[in-house]
C-alpha cells in the first residue's frame, strides 16, 4: 500500500511539472526581425517576378504580331486580297466580320472572315491590336506568275493559279501610301513601291488601343508617337518603347510580306 502510495505521489508531481511548463513565444523584437527579412526578400524578389511577367506579355505580343502576318498573307495567296479591317464596336454577327463597303481603313483584325479564334487579335495586355490596311490590297489582284515565282509550282497548296496581269500584286500603284515615321519624325518608308500595304499596332497599356465599346483609349496630348498610331490618317510611328509611349508596330511592304510569310516572291523589278 505504501509502495503504491510512493509511485502515485511520483506520477502526481511530474504530472504538475509537465502542466506547469509554458511555451516560450516570439518576444515583440524577434517577430519584428523576421517581417524586416521577409519584408526585404520580398522588395528584392517583386521587380524580378515583375520583370519577368511584363517580359511575358512582351512575347506574347511579338509572337501574335507574326501569327497575324502568316495568317494574312494565307488569305491573300488563297483569295488575292488582304480582308478590310472589322468594326470594332460591332455587336453580335457582324463581330469580327470585315466591313468591305466602304473598306475601313482602320478598325480591329475581321477574325470570322480569316476563320481565326478572337483571342489571336489581342496583344500582351489583353487590347485589341489595330489594323490598318491600304484598300488598294482589298481588291481581289492577280499575282505575278505564282507557280514560277513561288517556290515549288504545284507544291504550293496556297496559291491559286492566276496569270500576269497589269495591276496584278506586283505592280499595282497604291491609292493610300501609308507612311511610317521614326521617332525623331524622319519618314522611314520613302519608296512609292515599298510603303507598308497593312499595320498591326500594339497599343500597349498606356492609351490609343481600341476599348470594347469602339472608341479609343486616350492617349497623352503630347504623346505624339499614341497620337499618330491612332489618329486615322494612313500616318505611323515606329519608335523604340520608352516611358512615355509603349506602342509595338509591325508593318510590312509588299515584297517583303509575301516573301516572308507567303513564300512567294514577285519577279525583280
């Protein structure tokens, strides 16, 4: 029995030790160090994932620039015309279809028409890209001897046999005559023959790119690079991106464009 007694008087006392202790916490000036470190890891960290995630939507934007292009010049090799552009604050079926009566000169990428998905005329930001086409091109043209010039004869499943014909791609004058200056306001494309037949613009996220509505996302008055790239008027701005403006041009002539994305070369001139 007084053994008994012994262990329990045992067990009860390191019972009570083991209910006395307390768990040591973060004193004040020790939880104040660890946020300082993780507050430091995290302004060292943010401008490199920041860095990174604008450096993404750059490449998405070049790379959609490009598919574009291929997908034009697919249509001009299968129907001898680049499409009119599509309204922008069209609604329901008329969405995303080329308006060709009167050709618009300046309005978003006619998706339904070149049978591409809706996502595909958006850039890096998430804006509608603007394009601008010289009606000129929208006029269904013969091209210049395809199947000798475009690299394979019958191998070339998108060129539609068509003879050489005065007004013909290759030849034709153009009515609008795009012009494309840089940034110092010096034109750039001073050759009557090799002014850009269309431009795709990425407005970026500072201004000029169309909203969902039709109208324009404002751009800063003194802007002048925005201004040119969404005032209407055949006139662009081809300039590095800055602080001040962030628009992405991709414009081509005609020689270079079919050439490029088309394999199809015009003879020499």
């Amino acid at each position: 029995m007084r053994d008994g007694c012994q262990t329990f008087l045992i067990k009860y006392k390191k019972a009570k030790q083991l209910l006395s202790l307390r768990l040591e916490a973060f004193s004040l000036l020790e939880l104040s160090i660890v946020l300082l470190i993780m507050g430091v890891m995290i302004s060292v960290s943010l401008p490199f994932f920041t860095s990174q995630y604008e450096s993404e939507k750059n490449k998405k934007t070049d790379e959609t620039l490009k598919q574009l292009a291929h997908t034009l010049a697919h249509h001009v090799l299968l129907y001898g015309r680049l499409p009119c552009a599509a309204d922008p604050a069209a609604k329901g079926e008329n969405m995303g279809q080329e308006v060709a009566q009167p050709c618009n000169l300046q309005g978003i990428i006619p998706y339904k028409t070149l049978g591409i998905s809706p996502s595909l005329i958006r850039d890096g930001e998430g804006h509608f890209i603007t394009y601008a086409v010289d009606p000129t091109f929208t006029q269904k043209r013969p091209l210049n001897d395809v199947q000798n010039n475009a690299g394979g004869g019958d191998d070339n499943v998108f060129a539609p046999v068509m003879a050489q014909a005065q007004g013909s791609y290759c030849e034709v004058a153009s009515l609008t005559g795009f012009k494309i200056y840089d940034e110092q306001k010096q034109l750039i494309t001073e050759d009557p023959l090799k002014q850009p037949i269309f431009v795709l613009v990425s407005h970026g996220k500072k201004g000029g790119f169309f909203l969902e509505g039709g109208a324009r996302k404002p751009a800063g008055d003194n802007d002048f690079v925005k201004i040119e790239n969404m005032n209407n008027d055949g006139s662009f701005v081809d300039a590095p991106i800055s602080k001040d403006h962030d628009d992405k041009i991709f414009w081509r002539d005609r020689f270079s464009f079919l050439s490029i994305f088309g394999n199809f070369h015009c003879p020499p001139r």
